[in-house]
C-alpha cells in the first residue's frame, strides 16, 4: 500500500535532517517514492510504499515527531495518478 504522511512542520531543518537520515533506514520492505515540501516550508507530504500503515507511523515518528505533526493515510492508488505501482 501506498502510505501518506502530511506533515504540519514547526522545525524546517531539523525535519528534513532527520528524515535524510531516516532515508536510509527504512523497514525491510519500504520504499519511499515522495518527499515534498510547500514553498514556505511549513507543510510536507511522503509517501511511502509498505504492507502496514502502522510500521510506517511508528517509523516515520521516530524520526520526525520532534519537528512535526504527521497525519497517515492510505492513498486511493486505484485513482492517482503518477503513483508507481
């Protein structure tokens, strides 16, 4: 499934430093196909392809809870367009 985490960021930097470094840590399995920001910095979207919603919340908190508040979703892959599948 493809997972979206939309963050709400209070620290720009330390943000996207955490998750540069959480890049190479994914779970076995994960692949992360999205990391984009809003031009003022304040907003996030990552989509992350992996079989359960719960692994990714758990992973991407641990690096970014400091810097944002994150929403999950599973994406309507069925209907978007540009998702790899």
């Amino acid at each position: 499934m493809h997972v979206m985490a939309i963050s709400a960021i209070s620290d720009e930097n330390g943000f996207w430093d955490s998750l540069k470094k959480a890049h190479g840590r994914l779970p076995q399995g994960a692949k992360w196909t999205l990391a984009v920001a809003s031009t003022d910095g304040a907003r996030a979207v990552n989509v992350i392809v992996h079989d359960s919603l719960d692994d990714v919340r758990a992973f991407f908190e641990g690096h970014a809870a400091p810097f944002a508040a994150t929403e999950y979703f599973e994406a309507d892959a069925a209907n978007a367009v540009g998702l790899p599948r």
